[in-house]
C-alpha cells in the first residue's frame, strides 16, 4: 500500500489537509498531486537533502506565494550525474528523517525522497541536457560536467512534479542563471523563483558542507563573505565618491576635473582615491571592486588554516562571462576556495553606476 493511500480517511475519500508526508515514488508523487495540488498553486524545492535554514526559507517563500491551499513539494535527492571524480558523493550527508521534519514544519505538502533507480531507471541516462558555453565557465571550469548532470536532473523533476513555480537559492547564482535559461530556451512551462542568500550570524552562507569545516576551518572559512562584503563597501564608497565628484562647480566635465575637484576636497580618503575616481567617473570601477575582495583573500591565504582560492569572478548575470571595468548595471561578484578538504562557494549581486 501507498504511503499516499494510508493517509486517507475512513471510506477511501482523502483527506485534503492530509497529504503523503514522505512519498518514494513518482506514482506516489502523482497520486498526491492529483489530489492535493491546485491548478496555479503548485511550486517544488529540489534538494540534494541535508536541509539547514536556507533550504527552510526556500520552503517558507514557496508557501507564501501558493498559499494554504498550495501543494509544495521538497525533493530529496543526490544526484550522482552533478558529481565529478574525487568529489564529495560518498560523504555528502544522508538525513532524510532531520529533513522530513524540517521540510513539514517549514511548509512542505511532500517530500519525494527517490532512489536512484526510480529517477535513472535505465542507468545513467545516455541523453542528457547540455549547459552550453555558460555551463564551462567557472564552477564549470572547476567541475567539469557538473551543470550537464545538474540540468539533467533538474528537467528531469520539473516533469515529475509538474510545478507552475520552482524555487532555487541565489548563493549557487551560476546554477540558478542556467536553470532560468534552461526554461526560458526549452519552453519549461514553470517560473524560476531566485531566493536570496541565507546567512550564518557571523555572515557565512549556509551550507550543508558548513558541517564539515572545523572550528579553525570555519574561521578561515570567513573571509569568503567578508571579502564579498569588502567589495560591496568599495563599490558603495566609489559611486559615493563619484557622485560627490559629479557635483562639484566645475566638475561636470572631463573625469580629470572631477579627480581635481575631489583633491580639493582636502580629504585624504578622497584625495588618495582621486585617480580611482577619475575611471569610476566615466563609469568603471570594477577593478576597485576587484581588488578589495582580492586583499581579503589574499590574508586568508596566509591564515592557519590557510584558504585556497579557485576563483574570485565579477561576472555578467546574463552569460557570466567577466565585466569591464566601465561596466555599468547589475553584476555578480562570485567566489569558491577550498578550507582544508571543503570547497565553498558564495556571491553577492552589485549594480555599478546606481549614481547616475
């Protein structure tokens, strides 16, 4: 008997307050949608388990937008297609009892946990969803094959669960890029809902390989959010600047002039930025934002233990490839480094010429 048919009351009529809490089949899953989901009202958050705060908010913001008479669905599942050699497959962590609940409490009608048969009933699958030229650049170029396996099983739960709404956490911001234009090129008949980073108290991005790091670890591990953060004062204080350059009598021509009317100024802090300013005045200061996140790392790598860094990226959202330094709009400013035997990654969202 279904774990779907044991949930229904007296006389074979279900409960719609009551679905299956955890479903192991794609028929359980379609049995549960068909009667508990709503045309309109259905939304999935996928998962690879281990479910922590952040998994939590992505739950809590799909139940906001369908509402109490939604059918959210959690899936629980480790793909081995997203897992190149020597990673982490193995030894990432199974606790689907800790996240039934946590799913349930957070707002969850389901959890589809599936084996990996019932998703690969076939093995591997030999046609698969390539991520294309974005798919090869950073996390792409650092883990080869990874967005293939990741779009692979993504469309793959998009057909199981048939949601009009599936949201993704913006700290993976490459995989969630890929998943908008996967939909928006293959006609996925589903929005993509981005839902902001959830951080620790001390600014780390929660993760579930947050578990692995040591207290030491952990403390290195810091200056991934504290060099993003870095970065994003940097950014604020050159369009500060910039916007004080912009205003001054005579300073609304040439960027030399503003640079000149910052000097008189008499601030040393303007008056040491002044060259900076000039280039920001004409609309870049990437490389500033570039080099503040750099300092922070480059302290990391020194520290004990020390921070290996793979990558530190200001990108495009559109196609992640990296900005010039008069690059005006939005922009992502990524980062990965491994602490120790755990590799991290994390991002923030800037948007450069907010003066203008």
């Amino acid at each position: 008997m279904s774990l779907f048919a044991s949930k229904r009351a007296e006389g074979g009529r279900p409960v719609r307050h009551q679905p299956a809490e955890l479903v192991p089949t794609a028929e359980d899953l379609h049995d549960a949608a068909a009667h508990f989901g709503a045309p309109g009202g259905n939304a999935v958050v996928m998962t690879m388990g281990a479910l922590h705060e952040g998994h939590a908010t992505l739950i809590r913001a799909a139940r906001e937008r369908v509402g109490a008479k939604g059918f959210v669905v959690v899936t629980v599942f480790v793909n081995p297609l997203q897992f190149g050699a020597g990673e982490d497959l193995d030894r990432y962590p199974r606790t689907l009892d800790a996240d039934l609940e946590l799913a349930l409490d957070a707002g969850a009608s389901v959890v589809f946990a599936p084996s990996v048969d019932e998703v690969y009933p076939g093995g591997e699958p030999q046609v698969r969803i390539t991520a294309g030229p974005m798919g090869e650049r950073l996390e792409g170029a650092s883990r080869p094959g990874h967005f293939d396996g990741m779009l692979t099983v993504v469309a793959k739960l998009l057909h199981l669960t048939a949601p009009d709404l599936a949201f993704f956490g913006q700290k993976d911001a490459q995989q969630l890029a890929l998943i908008h234009r996967m939909a928006r090129d293959l006609n996925f008949p589903v929005e993509i809902v981005g839902v902001e980073t959830v951080r620790e108290t001390d600014g780390l991005a929660l993760s579930s390989r947050n578990r692995y790091l040591s207290a030491g670890e952990r403390r290195t591990a810091l200056s991934l959010s504290r060099a993003l953060f870095a970065a994003r004062e940097r950014l604020a204080a050159q369009e500060a600047l910039r916007a004080r350059a912009a205003s001054l009598p005579g300073a609304q021509g040439r960027a030399e002039n503003r640079a000149e009317g910052l000097s008189r100024l008499g601030e040393a802090r303007a008056a040491a930025d002044a060259h900076a300013v000039a280039q920001a005045a004409e609309g870049g200061c990437a490389e500033a934002v570039r080099v503040a996140a750099h300092t922070v790392l480059d302290e990391a790598a020194k520290a004990d233990p020390p921070l290996t860094l793979d990558y530190l990226a200001l990108v495009d959202p559109a196609d992640f490839t990296e900005v010039a330094d008069g690059h005006d709009g939005e922009a992502i400013l990524a980062v990965a480094a491994r602490v120790g035997s755990t590799r991290l990654i994390d991002n923030i969202p800037l948007t450069f010429g907010a003066t203008k």
